[in-house]
C-alpha cells in the first residue's frame, strides 16, 4: 500500500541507536568490561538493550542496580568515564548500518535535503562511530545527550540540532525508534517517522509515532513528493 504523503521536507533528524545504528553489541561489550571492573557480573545483550536510549549515565545506573546494588556516591560518573574509554578502544567492532540506512540518507542528499543526528548517546561516541562507518560528511548537526541542557524526551534537543542544522522545524521531520523520540518531537512541534525495528521495549512506543516505516528507504518516499 503506498505511504501517505507527508509533504515536502528541508532537513530530516535521525536519532542514530537503534535507526540508523545497531550498535548495542558493542555498547554491551564495553558496558560489560566496565562491569568486571566494579567485580560485577556481565548483562545479557537484550538487558543491555533495554537500557539503551536514555544517555550514557542511565544506562550504567541500569546496570549497576541489574547486577547487584546500586551504585555508591560517585561510583557513576568514574563508571560513566570508564565505559566510553571502552566504547571508544572497540567502537564498530560489531556495530552495522541498518539495511537501506545508506542508500536512504544519500537520496535525501542528492534531493537537497539537510540531514542531522538527534541522540541520547555521548557525543564523542556519535562522531567516533559515525567516522568509523564513513557517514560524517552526510550530516550538518550532529547532538547527543551530554552536549545539550535538555536531553531527550524534551523538545528543545531536537530544537537544538535543527538550529545548528538551520532549518526551522515546521520543514523537518524526526525519524526515531522509541518513545523518548517521538516525545521530543511532539514537544518540539515536529512530525515524527517511527522504524519498526530497533529498541524500542514494546509496541505502544512505536504507536506514538505520526508516521510508521519497516525500512528507512520509504523515508525517501515520505519527504520527497512525486515529480
């Protein structure tokens, strides 16, 4: 069934984890070496997964309370150092680009539209991974979680990726896989394209999303009308 035209587009947001990334077997490896660190014992891929999303400090404070007690004063921020000096010594050594992801973001390209990264994920880890995978040179703004005041699910993240993009957001769109995506899109007044896949922890996430996709190919079709 063809997709209902979301109208003419400037610039489209991507979170990257998730929809444009599987990253979480890296992410999980270096969480778990951090782990041993702390004498913890390692989290499966699918509770790594759960903790995916919501920043790096969310997750490891997940992790500690999967794994035993929570953590001790301070123990968070030597934890959060000590897992990205992991992430980042192996960052794509299972990490893929979803399939179409490619090919979808160079259409968007040739048709003149700006692209950029909206994400919870440290910043450093964004351009690390997306340097590994040659993508960098395809976006104009790139945020994650540690470099603006207000992380997703607010708004003015995504807000704040369309100003370094400089396109307004009544001619964007954001394309995400959870619900802290398409949260901050409805707070910052933008239509949200939700993936079929991803991290997302069940259905109802996905169901707050404007627009649904099984594949990031059909964004192309969403964006760009007919000729």
């Amino acid at each position: 069934m063809a997709i209902p035209a979301l109208g003419s587009r400037a610039s489209v947001v991507f979170d990257f984890d998730g929809t444009l990334v599987d990253s979480v077997p890296d992410v999980a490896a270096a969480l778990n070496r951090m782990l041993a660190e702390f004498d913890r014992p390692a989290l499966a891929l699918d509770g790594v997964r759960a903790l995916v999303g919501h920043g790096a400090r969310y997750m490891i404070e997940g992790a500690f309370t999967a794994t035993g007690e929570e953590a001790a004063a301070g123990q968070v921020e030597a934890a959060v150092d000590m897992f990205i000096e992991q992430y980042r010594a192996r960052p794509v050594e299972k990490t893929v680009i979803y399939p179409t992801a490619e090919e979808a973001l160079r259409a968007l390209l040739s048709a003149g539209l700006k692209l950029g990264i909206c994400s919870n994920k440290p910043y450093e880890m964004i351009l690390v991974v997306l340097s590994e995978l040659g993508l960098s040179h395809m976006f104009c703004g790139v945020t994650g979680g540690d470099n603006v005041t207000y992380p997703k699910p607010d708004g003015r993240h995504l807000l704040e990726t369309l100003s370094l993009m400089e396109t307004p957001a009544h001619s964007s769109v954001f394309v995400g896989d959870s619900r802290s995506d398409f949260l901050a899109a409805r707070d910052a007044g933008v239509p949200s394209i939700g993936v079929n896949y991803g991290y997302a922890k069940d259905e109802s996430e996905r169901e707050m999303a404007d627009f649904r996709i099984d594949s990031l190919s059909e964004v192309v079709d969403l964006v760009i009308p007919p000729a």
